[in-house]
C-alpha cells in the first residue's frame, strides 16, 4: 500500500536540507541540487509574547519555492511517534508550504517530543509495542489526512538500551508502515548511530523493513561524545556509512530521493567545498540504485513480547520529565538507570542554552564577561530547573531572561543591552520601528560585545537613543530636549 501511494512520483534525485548558509552553494551552483528539502518550522514566527502563536512568512515560502530544483517537505514539530498530537495551529501552514512547494509527499519523525504538562525540546524514542503501533498509526493517518499528501515517518535515533518489553527497531517501523499505510523516510545515519550505541544491528534492521517502502534516504555526519556517537547532522558522512548506503540502496525500488544534512552552525568550519563533495558521493550511490534486484525479503515471526513495563503514556511522562531534569513519573529502572538519558537531557541543555545565546547574542556575551561564564551557565541552569523548554528560540530566550530581570540583577548596562536586542528581535516580527534610550553613549558597549570583550573605556554619560526601522541598519543620536 505505502509504495502505491507513490508509484507515479518520478524519482527527484540528489539534494540537501535547505539552510540560508548554503545560499552562496546554490546561487554558484545550482545544477548540483535536484531537490531541496525545507524544513517548515525553522522558517516560522512565534511571537515570544503569545506562545503558540505561530506564523509563516510569505515572503520566505515564495523565495523557497522559486530556488531551482523540486521541493520536498519534511516537517519538524508535529511528530506521530507519541500519543499527544502537535500544535493544531501548525497543521494549515504545514499544509499550505506543502501545496506552494508543490511537494509530492511530506515527512515527518516517528518520535514525540510532547507529554501532558511540556515540550521536551527533543524527539524521543516511542514505545515500541502493540499499543503504541496502535497509537501512531492514528497520528500518521491525522497528519497525512491534514497534509493532503502521502506522508513518510522517519526512522529515529535512539540513545537508549534495547529493553526486554519492546520490539526490534526495524520490526516496530515495519509494523507501523504495514498499519498505517506511511512510507519510509531511512535516515541511514540515525539507524548507524543505533548499531555504534548497541541497538540493533544494520544488516538486521534492514532485513526486517519493507524496503520497498523506503521514498527516501537521509545522511549526515557525526561525532563521539560521552561514549555515544550522536546523530549531530556537523559534517562530512563516514565512510563506513556510506560503503553501507551503496550495498543496500540498489534495493530500494521506490525510492524518490536522497538528502544530505548539515546544520548551519557547522557550515562555516565544514565548508560548502565540503558539501560539494558530500553531493558527489551521494550522486554516485543514487546512480546504483536501478542496478540491483529488489531482493525476496525473508518471512521472519514478529517477536513474541510480554508487555509488563509502562503504557504508551506512563513511556512519554516518565522519559518526558528525565530528561528536562523531573522526577520520573514512574521508577521503571529501565529509564531511570539509562545512561543515554543523561545524554539526552545534556543535549537538550546545550540547545536551549544555544537557543538564548542565539537571539540574546550580546546580553548574553555582557553576562559572560561581566559575571564570568561559569556563573552565566548557572544561572541557566537554574532557570532549566524551574522551566520546561519551549519550541522556538525567541520564545525560550525571553522567558530566560524575564527570569533574569526578576532577580534584579546590579549590572545597569544588563537591562540596557537585554532592552535594545529585545526591541530588535521585535522589530523583525512586527515590522514596526522602535527606540530605544541609553544612559550613556552605547556604540563604544556594543563594538566591544560584538568583537567579544568589555570596552577599554566606560562610554561618556548623556543621553542618547537608538532608532530601529525594518529595513536597518539602526541608528544612534544624541537626545537633544
């Protein structure tokens, strides 16, 4: 059912998920890429005032959708791998980037990242088992029906230890494409990533899942931390993994695309030379994939499991609250003794701390300096303590720092720079012109944060004022009564 869904898309080729760091890759090079891979919610607006409050921004979809190239569509914040359902208001521009990308089929990951009372800040592992084949089978059918398109689930990482009450990796995923009707999108580094951290073995994963179901691929690169290799999306594919992707990729017959991840952060130390060559090896696999017989796949009986540990929902609330830091909702010791769940509540440290960072850039440089980074990231930490994670990077740096101004902290040019690089972050959203006073003249301040140090000399008292317009760039004036 799932390849029929798909039968009379032709394959679109070799690409990438789109970032605006690989803008200068596709204006000099555009014939690389035969398809681009968007990302809808990372080009969303939260309004940090009103969160939930999303919105997409025209102006972006239209240049996406006039990049060469087809367009794919793989969503990142409504996942089907849980028993609570993303936020309704993302499922009309979900559908709405879909149809202006003209996408033939979405994406989006067989993982959760919501429980009863919060958002995780990262996709989790589900459970896998009968009820939770149940479960995401109806979430799949909600989104798919939502988007108008066929949907492909893809296939997760997983830092945790194989558990006795569970399914093999690929025998779940092939069991919940079998129920749904889904497709597959194969992230081969995730399933690599499982083989190096002990889960299930590759050969067997793949032997276990309808490859006929796979419409897409993914690979990326990754790195060793803390005794895991994690699924960091930071730069160039193994090779390993890629002598893997050329033995079994032949032996998909239905699949439409091939993608290379990179998260932009990574970009300038990786390089887009780097990505080129990425693009080369991926092309040289793709041409593989007609030459091989679709091989009979072998009739294996499901694993017979006695389901005794949690429920689909005991399974969100107890892995949910471990790894924002909660007391688990039950004492499962197969959670509460897994190493990779301090792996995972470290990751979601260092991406909302990344989050802050990323909006509040000189703020939070000034406290750095001023109060030393040992004390900046405890101060984070502290606030992690108190609050769950939210799911845009405005909306968590400003419930961070109105945590800060509720401490009262003494540092004067704090409240000063925080008030400045709010109203620009609100001037983006809005598109209405601010401005903003200083005590004293700021550019000597704000030259010194930008280049990453405290200015030699304090800047002459006076009263001055910044303007900030859309357009930019903003402008500094003494105030004359």
């Amino acid at each position: 059912m799932a390849s029929r869904q798909i039968s009379n898309v032709p394959a679109l080729g070799v690409g990438v998920i789109y970032n605006s760091g690989l803008e200068p890759l596709l204006r000099a090079d555009p014939a690389l890429f035969d398809v681009l891979e968007i990302e809808p919610q990372t080009t969303w607006i939260e309004s940090p005032n009103h969160p939930g409050d999303v919105r997409s921004r025209p102006e972006v979809l239209d240049y996406i959708a006039a990049l060469p190239g087809h367009k794919l569509v793989h969503s990142v914040g409504t996942p089907v791998g849980g028993s609570i359902a993303g936020v309704e208001t993302q499922l009309p521009l979900l559908r709405e980037t879909v149809a202006k990308l003209r996408a033939p089929f979405a994406s989006e990951h067989l993982a959760f990242n919501l429980t009863r009372d919060s958002f995780t800040g990262f996709f989790l592992p589900p459970r896998q088992t009968a009820e939770g084949i149940r479960v995401y089978t109806g979430m799949v059918n909600k989104l798919r029906d939502a988007l108008g398109v066929p949907l492909a689930v893809e296939t997760g990482v997983n830092y945790l230890r194989p558990r006795p009450d569970e399914m093999p990796d690929g025998e779940f995923v092939k069991e919940v494409v079998r129920s749904s009707g889904c497709g597959i999108l194969l992230d081969l580094h995730n399933v690599y990533c499982n083989q190096l951290n002990g889960r299930q073995k590759m050969e067997q994963f793949f032997s276990q899942i309808p490859l006929d179901s796979v419409w897409e691929v993914h690979l990326a690169g990754g790195f060793e931390m803390d005794g895991f290799w994690l699924d960091s999306h930071s730069g160039a594919i193994p090779d390993d993994l890629l002598a893997i992707a050329r033995e079994i990729v032949p032996h998909m017959p239905n699949l439409k695309a091939m993608m290379f991840e990179i998260f932009s952060s990574f970009l300038p130390k990786f390089g887009l030379e780097g990505v080129k060559e990425q693009m080369g090896k991926m092309r040289s696999i793709w041409e593989l994939q007609r030459l091989a017989e679709l091989p009979e796949a072998p009739v294996s009986k499901p694993s017979r499991i006695v389901v005794s540990g949690p429920s689909v929902q005991e399974w969100e609330q107890s892995l949910g609250n471990m790894v924002i830091g909660r007391e688990p909702a039950n004492l499962d010791p197969l959670i509460t003794e897994d190493p990779g769940v301090s792996l995972m509540r470290g990751l979601i440290e260092q991406f909302r701390a990344s989050m802050v960072v990323g909006v509040y850039r000189l703020t939070s440089r000034f406290l750095m300096l001023s109060l030393t980074s040992e004390v900046f990231f405890t101060l984070l930490k502290d606030y992690w303590s108190r609050q769950t994670p939210r799911q845009y990077a405005a909306s968590e740096a400003e419930a961070f720092y109105a945590d800060l101004e509720a401490r009262n902290l003494h540092l004067p040019w704090f409240t000063k720079i925080l008030e400045f690089e709010r109203a620009a972050m609100m001037t983006t959203l809005d598109c209405q012109p601010r401005v903003v006073r200083f005590f004293a003249d700021p550019l000597p301040m704000l030259n010194a944060l930008t280049d990453g140090r405290l200015p030699d000399l304090v800047p002459q008292e006076g009263e001055y004022e910044i303007e900030l317009t859309p357009d930019g760039p903003f402008a500094i004036s003494p105030v004359v009564e």
